[in-house]
C-alpha cells in the first residue's frame, strides 16, 4: 500500500507500524553508506527480499528506502506567506505553501533534496509556534531544516533497488528514521542527540 509522506510520518508518530516480515543479507557491494558495487548490492537487495517475502507472505513490489553516509547533510531555510482564506485561518494549505518557500533554496545539481523538516512557525511576529493550523492570522513564516544527498549516490542506490524488482516511493534518511522511531515528542521538544553507531557510517 502506496501512502504519503505526510501519512507515512503520522504512522510512524502513531506507532502505527506493524513487522510482518524481515530479511538480511551479506553485502559487500557498498562501503560507508555509499554503492562500490551494483551487481553485489542489487544482489544483496534481491536476496533480502526474497527473505523477507518468505517470512512475511507478502510480494514486494514498492519500497521506501533508508540513506546515510558522508553524502547527506543538512542546512537551515525560512519563508513567509501571507495567509491566503478570507477569514485569515490558517489551513493546510496555507502551512504547505510557505514549506514549498523554504523547499525553494538554490540546491546545486549534484544534490538532491530528501526533506524539509518545519522546526517552528511564526505567526504574525509571534514565534515559536509549533502547530499553526487553525490560528487566525495575515502572515505565516516557517524555519525549516532541509536534508540533501549526493544525487549520484542516490541514483546509483535507486538502480540497485530496481535491479532487485523494487520500485521506490520514496527515500528516508536513516537518522531521521531512527529518530523518528525511538524518540518521544518531550525528547523532542527538549532537544537530544541520538547517535546511530554503525560498522562503517555513524549517523
């Protein structure tokens, strides 16, 4: 089943995610998050598939896949817009409007972008709202964190994937992923480091 992001983001919060099925799968076809090899890698991929396809009952046909190393980074962007309704309440629309004014940074082409993460709104001067929708007001602004890749990095890992019969829907990066599963929304708004430990990237 095809969702969103965004319902993909409130399943996660929700703890919605249910492990029907797992498979692994010795690779040596890649080195610190990024592909060296894609006959190796695509062959890793197949063979975790088929794993978890035995386990699970299910057919793999779409994935969401995870992305780390040295090639994802991140940088900070802000956008305004005035709220477009005619009785000033803020609505979606008007919260994915100013998130496409901070999508829309000059990102070089060998970079992709992955995400635009809000970290707060702004609501008519007042700052530090984290959930404008329904607040009545003339301007919106947004802070944002937006996470990019090396876009041949990512291409490469995409044909290793459709090598493996997987079409992707989207990509994820894996400290976000991490983030988003163990940590709680006081963490959060606390603010806290978490540090993915791995064999070669540590996110």
């Amino acid at each position: 089943h095809v969702r969103s992001r965004r319902q993909r983001q409130m399943c996660i919060r929700d703890s919605s995610i249910t492990v029907v099925g797992k498979g692994t799968a010795v690779n040596t076809g890649m080195r610190k998050g990024v592909v060296t090899d894609i006959e190796k890698t695509g062959a890793a991929i197949k063979a975790a598939v088929d794993a978890a396809e035995r386990l699970s009952g299910y057919h793999i046909e779409h994935a969401t896949i995870s992305v780390s190393g040295s090639h994802v980074e991140g940088q900070n962007s802000s956008g305004q817009v005035a709220v477009s309704n005619p009785d000033r309440e803020i609505r979606d629309d008007d919260v994915d409007r100013v998130l496409e004014v901070c999508r829309a940074v000059q990102v070089p082409g060998s970079r992709m972008l992955l995400h635009v993460l809000p970290s707060s709104y702004i609501v008519d001067g007042q700052e530090g709202i984290q959930q404008p929708r329904g607040m009545v007001a003339f301007r919106l602004e947004a802070r944002a964190h937006l996470i990019t890749a090396g876009a041949t990095a990512i291409q490469n890992l995409e044909k290793c994937v459709q090598a493996a019969g997987i079409a992707v829907d989207d990509y994820v990066p894996s400290s976000l992923a991490a983030s988003e599963l163990t940590l709680t929304d006081t963490e959060r708004e606390l603010g806290t480091v978490l540090v993915d430990i791995g064999a070669e990237t540590c996110d």
